[in-house]
C-alpha cells in the first residue's frame, strides 16, 4: 500500500478548490450556528472549541490537499 493518493490530481484541485470556496463558508456557519445555541461559556472555553473546530474540518480532507500546490506529475 504507497502513498499514492486515489484521486487523480485534476479531481484533487478540483474538490479541493470546491472544499475552499464552497465547504468551508459553510462550515464556518454551521460552527457559528451551533455555538450561539449554546449556553453562555466561559471565554476560554468558547476559544478552545472554536480553535477544535477551526482544525478539525481539514483532517478529513487532507487526502484532498496532499500534493496540490506542486506541479502536474502526470505532466
């Protein structure tokens, strides 16, 4: 098993530039939604959940981002 990514680096520009532009504005609303439901916290509590959740949506997607900045290797 390498570490040959599944995708094709076309289709990983591509979604990554759809995870950006589209999927994290939409984050960023879910995570603001969620936390004005909340209780009133303390400061350093709500800074420790927003820095969790300002990491956490780019581990699943990591496989997407791996190699995009470089050059075309099938070129």
């Amino acid at each position: 098993m390498g570490t040959e990514p599944k995708l094709s680096y076309k289709a990983r520009r591509r979604w990554s530039l759809f995870a950006l532009v589209i999927g994290l504005p939409l984050y960023i609303v879910v995570c603001v939604s969620i936390m004005a439901l909340m209780p009133p916290l303390h400061g350093l509590v709500q800074f420790a959940i927003y820095v969790f959740m300002g990491v956490a949506w780019a581990f699943p997607l990591k496989h997407i981002f791996l190699g995009v900045g470089k050059e075309n290797p099938d070129a």
